[in-house]
C-alpha cells in the first residue's frame, strides 16, 4: 500500500495541472468539453480537474458500473475477476487493469496507470485515500443511504457524470432507470400482484454456520421493489448506510407469507436451494411450503447502479408475476 518516492515525484510532475485552484464547471451537456470541472464529493471536498476525467480507476463495483454506463471505460479497476462474475450490467474490457482487492487496492499499481481521477466510496480506508490523493486526485461517493437509497443511487450518477463531462448521458441513464420503474409496476399491477408481500435476501456458509441478511425497506433492492409496488415482509431496521440486516434460519419464521427472492453467493455457495433444503424449520417456511422461493439470476449486483437495478426490477417483475 506504500507508494515509493520516486513514483510519488514522477506522478506529481504529470498530475501536477490536477490540483488547479480552477473551479468553473462545464456547462450541461458538455461531453467532452476540455473546460476545468470542480465538484464537490462526499467528504465536501472540492475536486478539481483540468478537464473532464478520461483515465478513471475504479476501487468499488458501483461506481465502476456507473462510469461504464456513462460511456467510460476504466483504465484500472479493483479486482476485476470479481467484478466480472458478480456484475453483468456493465461488462469490462480485456485492456482494463486489476489494481488490487476491493478495501485493499495497491497505490503503486494505480499510480503506475498514470490516472487523472480515482474514483472509491465513503467505505474506503481514510488512509488509504490519503496515500492515492499524494498523486492523484480522488473523488469520493457515498456507498449509500438507508434513509434514501434510490436518491443516493441517483446522486452519484449525476456526481460521476460531472466528474467525466457525461451529465447528458447522466440524465438518460436516470431517466432510462425511472421508466423501467415505471413499467415495471404496470406489469406488476396489471397481474393483480400491486401490494403483494416479498423478502430479499443473500446468504453464504462458512464451515458449518450460514449466515444470511435480510434486505430491509432501507436496502437500494427493497426500495426499488417498493417502488414497483411491492411490501417488504421483512420489517426490522438495518444498517444505516446499505439497510442490511443480518439474521439466522430461525430468524426467518417472522416472515409472513410472499414471494422469498434471493441471491446466491458466488463465495460461499446456494445456501437456500442446497444448504437449507434439508433443514426442518426451513421446510416448513409458509413462502417455502407455497413454493414462492425464487433464485434472481445470477450477475444483478445488490449494490450497482441504474443498470443493475433495471436486471433486477425484470428480474422481480418475473418472479412475482409468474
């Protein structure tokens, strides 16, 4: 995680013109434009910019699916092996860099892309942010927000949009998401399913203990599916920032009746269509017993961006309706 001095100095000559005191933005629908931008980030930093980033590195699966949606192709991304087989709304291209694991990035191998923005979120290591700000400037967005995650979701897309001078593809991107909502509860209300109950979970095994998260009314997956005009079965509060609520087998017979939707985890295996199959409490689950427990397709990352939350509204659309 160290970066050497002489990458620092090399890296500082270049980047040099990234730490302009400049703080005009682009006007709307700029694209390419070479106008300095200056935006301010989830630290309430002002990031400033010579020009609208073109070489990004990407630290966190969102925020990567976002920049590729937006027509820019990172240079660098943090594990790109995992992002490949957990995200397939915005595939890679063989020429982008692996830099290391998520929350374990290597400085020297992004400052060696010779970036002009590194983009992380809030769950970034404070010093690891320093240690990439000593030669690049970093944008920081926020994972999420329990108390508003489809807003948060948005506001990062418009974020990175100013970032990369794509704010027009910003607004179609959202605007894209919005009718997709929109369809989707017309699908939903047109089957007579509009306020039919559902929970969404993971789950992995480590050894012989299963653990498994319940995504509340606060998760970016239960508020979009609340929007499609379906009720959460699953009422307790999670964390405050990705609303996930961590739970257990017996945990699950406070679910009422619905359709159970899951993902499986790619770690640690299919605990509910394998694991939990033979297990008595689990057999005799109301949602289980009815046969409304669906598999979503694999590659609808939880945490992504417009594009994956659209997989996962057909994905739900179809598991309900059919």
């Amino acid at each position: 995680m160290r970066i050497t001095a002489l990458a620092v100095t090399a890296m500082a000559l270049v980047l040099s013109a990234c730490g302009s005191s400049e703080t005009a933005t682009p006007e709307p629908g700029a694209g390419s434009s070479a106008q300095p931008v200056s935006v301010t980030d989830a630290r309430n930093k002002a990031v400033e910019l010579k020009a609208p980033a073109t070489k990004v590195v990407g630290l966190e699966w969102g925020v990567v699916e976002g920049l590729i949606t937006l027509g820019v192709m990172p240079v660098g991304v943090a594990d790109t092996k995992g992002y490949t087989g957990w995200v397939t709304a915005a595939k890679l291209d063989s020429t982008v860099k692996d830099v290391g694991t998520r929350g374990e990035a290597s400085v020297d191998a992004i400052v060696a892309l010779n970036p002009d923005l590194v983009v992380v979120t809030t769950d970034e290591a404070p010093n690891t942010i320093s240690q990439i700000e000593k030669a690049v400037p970093v944008l920081v967005v926020k994972g999420s927000d329990a108390t508003d995650p489809i807003g948060q979701m948005k506001s990062n897309v418009e974020l990175l949009g100013q970032a990369v001078g794509k704010t027009e593809a910003a607004k179609t991107l959202l605007a894209d998401f919005d009718k997709a909502v929109a369809d989707g509860k017309k699908k939903i209300a047109d089957a007579g399913k509009a306020g039919e109950s559902f929970t969404m979970s993971d789950g992995w095994k480590q050894g012989s203990t299963i653990s498994l998260r319940m995504f509340t009314p606060g998760s970016q997956l239960g508020a979009v599916a609340a929007e499609l005009g379906l009720k959460n079965g699953w009422t307790g509060a999670g964390d405050k920032v990705y609303g996930l609520a961590p739970t257990d087998v017996e945990g699950l017979t406070k679910i009422p009746n619905g359709n159970f939707l899951y993902i499986a985890n790619k770690d640690g295996g299919d605990v509910f269509g394998d694991d939990l199959s033979k297990n008595p409490i689990w057999k005799n689950l109301p949602f289980v017993k009815s046969n409304d427990v669906h598999r979503l397709p694999d590659g609808v990352w939880m945490f992504g961006g417009p594009k994956s939350m659209e997989q996962f509204i057909d994905a739900a659309v179809q598991a309900v309706t059919s």
